[in-house]
C-alpha cells in the first residue's frame, strides 16, 4: 500500500497538461451550439410547430399528437446533423444524480434499416422504476415509472447522444423526481405574483423565478484519489492529519489559478457552453485546491437543469486532465467545505424585476410587497427551508465558521433594515394629497442602489441589492429541493397577502393604505428572522433561541417538518405535494442520511484493521528491533528512551483505536437492528457517528509517529498539492 501511495505521487509530479482547444475565439461564435433553442426550432419546424412549442414554454399549453411528431422528426434530423446515434430522457431522480437510459434511432426493417424517432418516443418513455429511491409509493415489484417531456428545457447533445428533459413520474402519477414538485411551485408562484402585481400593473401576465447558482468544488490528482479508498467510496477523507500550512494565510483565495486547473477550466467551460450553460466566473476559493464557477442568471428550472448538468459534465471533463472533482460539502476537515449560492428573484414578462427598487413611490411600493412578503415567508417557514438544505454532507459544514448556521435568519443590510423599521413605526395618512404623502417621514427607497447592502457571508438568507442568496445550500445538492420550497412558501404567502388586502379592500380601504397596512403587520410579525450581525458566533445562538429561532443541527431531526401538520397543510394548499408524496420523502432523506453514515463506518472499519493499525504494527516491530538492537550492544536506556517512547505511544493509539473500531461495530449493528427509518437515521447520528472523529484523532496520532516511508494512505498536504 505504501508502494502505491509513492507511485501516485510520482504520477502526480510528472504530470502533463493537455492542450485545450476551443471551437471558435469568441464564445459567442460556439455559444448553444449542441441545444435544440430557439433559434434552431424556428430553422427545422414549421411556424405552427414553432408557435405550438413556444407555447407550451410559456403558457403550459398541450402540445398536440401531430405537433409532436413534427417536433421529434426536426429533432432527429438536428442531432443526427451532428452525429448523434442515439436518444435518451434525461431525468433526475431522488437519488441525488441524473438518470439516462440510451435507445438508439437506428431501428431494422423489411426493407432494410431505417432512423426513427417518433413524437410518442420524445413524450414519454417507461424507463424501469423499480430501484430508484420511492419511499414506499410502489412496491418494488411493481417497476413501471414513466418519464415526460419537459418542453420548457431544451434538448441538447452530449457526445453523441440526443438528451431530452424529462419529469419521471411513478404509474400512479406520483413524483418520483426533483423536477416535478419544481414546476408545481413555480406554477405557484406565477400565479399567485400575478396576482399581486395587479395591484400596481395589469399589463403583467407572467412571473418567472430567476435563478444563479455559485458552483463551489474541490479538485484532487485522480492518481491520489485512487489510492485514498476512503475518498473513493465516500468522497472524503476519513482520516488525514491537518498539514502546517493550509488556508491559515488565506493566499489561495482570488490568487493565481494553477496551470492544469486553468486547462480543466478551460476545457470544462468549452462544453458548457456548447451546452448553452451561461458560465461567466471562474476563480480560485479559500481553501486549497478548492475553485467555483458562476453562470448567469436564467430562469429557474433551466438553471436547475444546467446546474444538474454542469456537476456531471465537470466530473467527466476532469479525468481527461487527471482529476476528480469532489463535490461532498466537506472532504477535508480543518478547511472550508463547499456550497453552491443560489441567487433568487422574480421577473416579470415585462422584463421587471419584483425585488429591484424603483425610482417611484408607486414602484417602491411594488418592491416593498414583493419584498416583505418573501422576509414574512421565510420567517413562517424557517424550519422548512432549513429542512430543504438538510444531509448528511451539509452536517459538517452548516455553522463551521465558514458557511452560514443552522439556524435560519435574514440579512437585509443597514440601510433597508432601518426603512422597514421606520415603515414599523411610521403613521400612515389616510388622507392622501398625491402618491408622495403615501407616508409620513419614510427615506425614499431610490437611495438603495444594487450595492448598497454588504455581503454578510454568516448569513444563510441575505438580501444582495436586487435578488435574495440562499447561502445555506450544499455543493453537491441538486438546488430544485430547496428552491421548489422557497417558491411554494413565497407563494403561498403572496396568496395569503392578497386576501389580507383585499379585506382591506371591501372594507373600503383606499388600496395604497390597504397594503401599507398589511407591509407594516408583516414586518413586525417576522422581524425576529432578521439579523444583521454575526452569525458565527456564539452570542448569535443565544439571542437566536431568545428570539424564538429554531437551531437545528442534525439532519433526522430537521426533516421532521416535512411531515408536520402545518407543512401538509402548506404542500395541500399549494398542490406541490401530496401528502403520500411528502411522506415518501422524508423516508427517502433519512434512508440517504443513515446509509451514507453507514458507509463511511465501514470504510473506517475496513481501513484501520486491514491498512493503518497493520502498518503502525510495522513500523512499532521496527523500533522494537532497533531497541533490541541498542541493548545488546550495550547503550544504557536513555540511548534509546526515545524509540520506548515512540513504542509506547503507538500501542496506546492502536488499542484505543482497535477497541473503538470494534464498539463501533457493534453500535452499527445495534443500528440496523432498530425499526423506523427516522429512528434508525437517530441512532446512527448519536451512537455511530460520534466514534468517527475519536478515532480519526487518534489515527492523526499515528500519522505524525510513523515513518513517512511507512505510512500507507496519501497525506492531507498531497492531496492538496496542484501544480
């Protein structure tokens, strides 16, 4: 083993870059190349076809039965354009990961063989559903699932295959996806902002949510990769003694981008956006050999969808350049872990963006309800978004002194703090002379440009200037989960709003003061969610729970409100989830939670007692020989107290090792003997678990005692070498 450890090193120092080619010199030349758009549609459809499709992107309408077979026979003759052979609905199932399943065009006949591709194939297809996580919704005999075209995101080519978005749905109808529950809020959404915003302009008929995601991951040599079994099968390092220099000076960050990670870069983006991924940054992070990538603003299901695609295309990218992207929230302890930042708003069809100030009464009005009313919904629901960033990666990041805490609060800056607190207590004039005495002594809200409010990176819900971030979410996380829960809640909320205004209303209320009214009732219902300072902190957890604030660390305990009375009211009410399908979910989370601890206690398992104790045995063996040695030639005992020392040292770490390895076992097995997938997920957070950092310490015990030459796994510091 310690062989291979030196030769994936010397692998790792002799290293080439390969030569990386673009397309065309300007991006804008090759941008979209390998998606099925727009402007390919209007090329290879009819106008009816186009306008049929157009359609269904933008109102939902029904694609009909002969639109479709014009539509799936322009996409065969596009794709085969560029080489494809084959076709497949790309979906993504509650495993975490996409799924695909190949089928060719090609298809024999009497007359020979033919390229077919037919409008019921690009509608839907009945991939097996039998092993793909249910919570109980079919049996797994029963294997019958569908997928279903999703219009709204665009086919495109990877390699040489067709991939067409699709929902994936069981036989009785049911999510079995990401993507279904995520229209159904945006759905949602749409509707009850439109109706809002018919308060103030009766020309807006559509509300889209937008959304950016900052990608952060971590890069690792694949020749150091394969020789850490423990990085392999849980992509993170069990085991590994923090190296004298890591992010402690913070030079990593913003600094120059290493030659071969300025080719992987280089590469990756190329295909990205040939994929029509808007990629715009690129830089280094704060830890070591850890960097992100950020696209530009798209509407939300595409960005989930381009985002899904990106966290794969990477991954395939890097073993071309000899690396592996490691997406886990945490690989490394001792340094920061990684998120992905989703950068949320909504936007009009008329191109307005509902949490951007205006530079009208009438229009800062139109924020302040768009804007409180998100503040009111998270406030409501705190516990639910925090449920929807929940696992067991996230665990080792959330509240770590480098990404936001468990417990959910609202940054909105100063200066936007100060007006809702002055709008609080402010008087409101009934009798209105213009729309300027709206109210009374309230700082005019044009002041606040897109920069007036500082990043507060404590903070899991930060206001940025135009948009909400959504700190909290983890890097390896598919954003549809907790982006499907901020749009449901806020749009439940806006629904909840516009009955209370339109009270108001029949009560003869002017409309101004009706939603002043309500605005000023809604900040100082949710003003404990809002928090300024840091949240880092200590002093933060204190005022937090004084507050009212939930703080909940763990994941099995922060999934209990899927399945809370109030929150089957919220899914019946939006229609996004039924209550099976609620259930079903909260089964399959805490299934993923204890198996992946499951997991990682067997590689601990299987590496102290077959790789690391026997190497400590060698090297002890070793000593014991050398003292021997010593005495025979007769030294006294201070010639060689050192080597007893040593010796000393490393059979205490073995055998606390060695006997905590064993009772951890038997915790496991304790475990999975427990009925009840929530009970289960407990005991493996609060009985299995916490063996993993008592031996991992004693095991960096023995990493700083014995011979480098002797020591089988690849250490911390060459993990995160990168030329």
């Amino acid at each position: 083993m310690s062989n291979f450890r030196f030769q994936a090193l010397q692998a790792v120092l002799t290293r080439t870059i390969p030569e990386v080619k673009t397309p065309a010199s300007k991006i804008s030349d090759y941008f979209a190349t390998n998606v099925f758009d727009k402007k390919k549609m209007r090329e290879y459809l009819s106008k009816e076809a186009y306008q049929s499709i157009i359609n269904s992107i933008e109102n939902g309408e029904p694609i009909a039965r002969d639109t479709a077979e014009q539509i799936a026979s322009a996409m065969k003759a596009w794709s085969m354009s560029k080489g494809a052979t084959h076709y497949t609905h790309w979906f993504q199932p509650l495993t975490g990961t996409t799924a695909e399943k190949h089928d060719a065009f090609f298809e024999p006949g009497p007359d020979g063989a033919i390229e077919k591709f037919s409008g019921d194939a690009l509608a839907q297809q009945e991939p097996d559903a039998s092993s793909f996580p249910n919570g109980g919704i079919r049996n797994t005999f029963e294997a019958r699932g569908y997928t279903a075209w999703d219009p709204s995101s665009p086919a495109f080519i990877m390699g040489r295959t067709l991939c067409i978005p699709t929902v994936f749905v069981a036989y009785t109808g049911e999510a079995l996806d990401y993507k279904v529950p995520l229209l159904k809020a945006l759905n949602a959404l749409d509707k009850a902002a439109v109706d809002v915003c018919h308060y103030f302009d009766k020309s807006i008929e559509k509300v889209n949510a937008s959304l950016g995601i900052e990608q952060e991951y971590f890069l690792v040599d694949l020749a150091l990769y394969n020789a850490r079994p423990d990085m392999y099968l849980t992509g993170r390092t069990l085991f590994g003694h923090m190296s004298a220099k890591n992010q402690q000076l913070e030079d990593h960050y913003f600094g120059s981008i290493p030659d071969r990670v300025y080719a992987f870069m280089q590469d990756f983006e190329t295909e990205a956006l040939q994929l029509g991924i808007p990629l715009k940054t690129r830089h280094n992070e704060v830890a070591p050999s850890q960097f992100e990538c950020a696209p530009i603003y798209e509407e939300i299901n595409l960005a989930i969808d381009h985002n899904s695609l990106l966290m794969d295309l990477m991954d395939k990218v890097a073993k071309r350049h000899n690396f592996k992207v490691l997406l886990h929230e945490k690989p490394y302890a001792g340094v920061n872990g990684s998120g992905k930042h989703n950068n949320w708003s909504m936007i009009t069809n008329t191109g307005k963006n509902l949490l951007s100030p205006g530079k009208t009464p009438k229009n800062n009005l139109m924020f302040l309800t768009f804007f409180v009313n998100t503040i009111k919904a998270v406030s409501e629901h705190a516990d639910l978004l925090r449920a929807s960033i929940a696992s067991v990666n996230n665990d080792h990041r959330l509240g770590a002194n480098e990404a936001p805490p468990a417990i959910i609060s609202i940054f909105l800056g100063s200066q936007l703090s100060d007006v809702l607190d002055e709008i609080e207590t402010s008087r409101i004039s009934k009798k209105l002379k213009d729309e300027a005495s709206l109210w009374q002594g309230i700082p005019k809200i044009p002041q606040i440009l897109k920069d007036n409010t500082d990043r507060n990176r404590t903070s899991p819900f930060a206001f940025t200037g135009n948009k909400f971030e959504l700190r909290a979410v983890g890097s390896s996380a598919n954003s549809a989960n907790p982006m499907t829960i901020l749009n449901l809640i806020v749009a439940d909320q806006l629904k909840k709003f516009k009955v209370d205004v339109d009270k108001l209303l029949r009560k003869g209320e002017k409309k101004d003061v009706a939603l002043l009214t309500i605005i000023k009732r809604y900040i100082k219902e949710s003003k404990a969610i809002r928090f300024e300072g840091n949240g880092y902190s200590a002093e933060w957890e204190k005022e937090a729970e004084g507050r009212g604030l939930s703080n909940i660390k763990t994941t099995p305990k922060a999934l209990d409100v899927l399945v809370a009375e109030k929150t089957e009211k919220l899914f019946e009410d939006t229609g996004v989830f039924t209550r099976r399908e609620a259930h079903a979910r909260h089964d399959i989370l805490l299934e993923e939670f204890y198996k992946k601890l499951q997991i990682e206690a067997r590689v601990i398992g299987e590496l102290v007692n077959s790789v690391i104790i026997p190497a400590a045995i060698e090297y002890q063996s070793k000593l014991v020989e050398n003292v021997k040695g010593l005495k025979e030639i007769g030294l006294d005992k201070s010639s060689y107290a050192a080597q007893l020392d040593i010796i000393t040292k490393l059979a205490e770490h073995i055998n606390f090792i060695k006997t905590n390895a064993d009772q951890m076992l038997e915790e496991r097995k304790k475990a999975n003997s427990i009925e009840g997938t929530r009970e289960k997920a407990i005991a493996y957070d609060e009985t299995v678990k916490p063996y993993f950092q008592s031996i991992r310490y004693h095991v960096d015990k023995l990493e700083q005692l014995v011979d480098d030459n002797l020591w089988p796994l690849p250490k911390f510091r060459e993990l995160l070498f990168i030329k």
